[in-house]
C-alpha cells in the first residue's frame, strides 16, 4: 500500500472517528436527540468505506458494525439500550483512536479485536432484524 495514501487516512479517519466520539458525547448529554447516533453512523460509514477498499481490516470491521447499530439505534425510542449503544460505541472508537495514535492500525492485536466485534454482535442483536442497517432507506 502507498504510505502516502495510507497516512491520508490516518489523517481523515482519526478526525472522522473523534468526531464521532464528540457526538456521542453529545448524545450522552441529550439522550432524546437519537439523530445524533444516525449522524455517528454517517461517519463511522465513510470510515468503513475507506478502510475497506485500503483492506485495512481492524478499522473496517468494526466501522461496519458501528454504522449498522448507529442506524438502527436512531430507529428506536429506547434510552436504556440506546445509553449502551453509546457506551459501548465509545469504548470502540477510544480503541479505534488507540490504533490510530500508536500506528497500530496494520499490527493490532487479534483477540481484543475481536473482543470488540464480538460485543458489537451482541450489541446488534438486541435490535430487530427489519431496521434499516444504512442511511437509505
């Protein structure tokens, strides 16, 4: 892979997934502006997509999780499951921006990876399976 092209995205994914992590924040804070988790997903999706045609696997799977629950969790009127979005969310865009800070994104550790996708599995099914997953509709 071109390292120029590559450090563009580190560049654009670490702004794209703070970003994401400050609107989170703002969820917490207004918990009835579940716009804001569809607005996450917004820009977890072009991560993933960026990730995904690079083959940078530890930044694509997990965006791809994120995009779908942050979809479907602004379907639903449900704080409780919603606050566990956020959290959980949070704590895999801290490790996302982990990966970014110490150039992990290429050598990252395989099983707390995993750990990650795994609980956003979990986290995903406890939504139903006829929400939308993407932004159209």
């Amino acid at each position: 892979m071109d390292k120029e092209i590559f450090q563009e995205f580190v560049n654009e994914s670490g702004q794209a997934l703070t970003q994401a992590r400050t609107l989170l924040a703002n969820y917490v804070a207004a918990p009835a502006e579940v716009k804001i988790l569809a607005d996450v997903g917004i820009l977890v999706d072009r991560v993933y997509g960026t990730a995904a045609t690079l083959h940078v696997e530890s930044v694509a799977v997990l965006c791809q999780k994120m995009k779908a629950i942050s979809y479907m969790a602004a379907q639903v009127d449900n704080r409780i499951l919603n606050s566990i979005v956020a959290a959980t969310m949070l704590s895999v865009l801290d490790y996302l921006l982990d990966l970014v800070k110490t150039n992990g994104l290429l050598t990252y550790k395989k099983d707390i990876h995993k750990e990650m996708a795994n609980r956003l599995d979990l986290l995903m099914s406890k939504f139903s399976s006829n929400l939308r997953k993407t932004v159209a509709s």
